[in-house]
C-alpha cells in the first residue's frame, strides 16, 4: 500500500483527553510511515442526526445541509478512517453514531471505496468484557461496509489523561500508525 489519505474521526468532547491521546499517536505513526494524515474533532461539527426520510435513496443528495456536506467529501476522498472514541455506556459516542447514520445518503459510495479501517477506544472500566459491544459493531460495521480492518486499540482502564499515560496503549496506537 503506497501513500494513504487518513482521516481521524475523533468522538470525544474533549479536545485534549484520552482518546486524543490515542489518535494524535496513531497519527504521528501514522505520518512517519509518510501517510497523510486529517484529524476531525466531530464534536465540533455541526451535523444533525439522520431524519429517516430516505430522500436519499441511501445514496444521492442528503436534504440536510449541514457540516456533514464537507465531511462526507474528506471521507469519500480517504482511503482509511479512523473511528476514535472514548466508550459511552459500552458504545460509540452520540457524535461518532451520528456521523455513522449520516453515511446513509452516501451508502453505496462509501462502501464501493473499500476503505481501510482502525478503532482507537479508550474507557474507565478494565474488565475483559469492557469493549465487547462496541467491538461487535465496529467488526459489523467493517463487514457490512466493506472495510479492511487494519487493527483496533482498545484502552482498558483509560479513565483519565493520566490513566492512559501510565499505560502502553498511546504507543501501541502509535504503531499502529507506523506500521501501515
Ligand atoms: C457519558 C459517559 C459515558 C461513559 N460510559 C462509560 C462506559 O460505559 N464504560 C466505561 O468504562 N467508561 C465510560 N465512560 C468513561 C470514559 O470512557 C473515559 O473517562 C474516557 O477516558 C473518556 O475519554 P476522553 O478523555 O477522550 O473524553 C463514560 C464517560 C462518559 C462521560
């Protein structure tokens, strides 16, 4: 694989905290092994929930105008996403699931691309079953889509910027990216 286009879609609020951490690691790895790399605070995008209307057809022009607009042109001009968010009651935030819904009017483009794939996580709990329903909907959601997972992080006892310091996952996120 020669020079890939990456984009982040980091689902925290926090601009600053673990799952941040994870992404601006993957994304340094990610640079040094010459990839290009776009980190996108989803937060920080207006983009309105999916309506179900359907005027879409689940692939034309979305009635919605909202950031979304040009979010979906970095993801159809990418050539792997990064889903990175902290977990949220054993799932993905409500920003990142609002983007995933939002694919919906570009259903069949985003999954003709065969975009490659990671998951960077991070979460309080540390017990094995943490990330079992978030990892079942990331595995589904690269099936259905036609991704070709490149890996995933997943940050057991990450509750804090300084839990997830003192632990070895910002590396293994960084090697993630290095090694693409
Ligand atoms: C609304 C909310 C829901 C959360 N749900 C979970 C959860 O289900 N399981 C868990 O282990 N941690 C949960 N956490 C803790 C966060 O995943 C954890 O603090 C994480 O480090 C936050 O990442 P951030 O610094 O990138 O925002 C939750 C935190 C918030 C604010």
């Amino acid at each position: 694989m020669g020079v890939m286009n990456i984009l982040v879609l980091q689902a925290s609020p926090n601009l600053r905290g673990s799952t941040a951490i994870l992404a601006e690691e993957f994304a340094r790895g990610a640079r040094e092994a010459g990839h290009k790399v776009t980190r996108v605070d989803v937060d920080r995008l207006s983009i309105a929930p999916c309506t179900g209307c359907v005027a879409c057809g689940y692939e034309g022009p979305c009635v919605q105008r909202d950031d979304m607009d040009g979010l979906r042109k970095q993801i159809l001009a990418a050539d792997m996403l990064v889903l990175a968010t902290p977990l949220y009651y054993y799932g993905m935030t409500a920003q990142l699931k609002t983007v995933v819904d939002r694919f919906c009017s570009a259903n069949s483009s985003i999954t003709g691309r065969r975009l490659r794939s990671a998951l960077l996580t991070v979460a309080w709990n540390a017990d094995d079953w943490t990330f079992d329903a978030l990892e079942a909907h990331y595995n589904t959601l690269v099936r259905y889509l036609h991704w070709q997972d490149c890996g995933r992080v997943l940050g057991y006892g990450c509750g804090s910027t300084g839990m997830t310091r003192a632990t070895g996952y910002p590396q293994a996120a960084y090697e993630l990216g290095r090694g693409l």
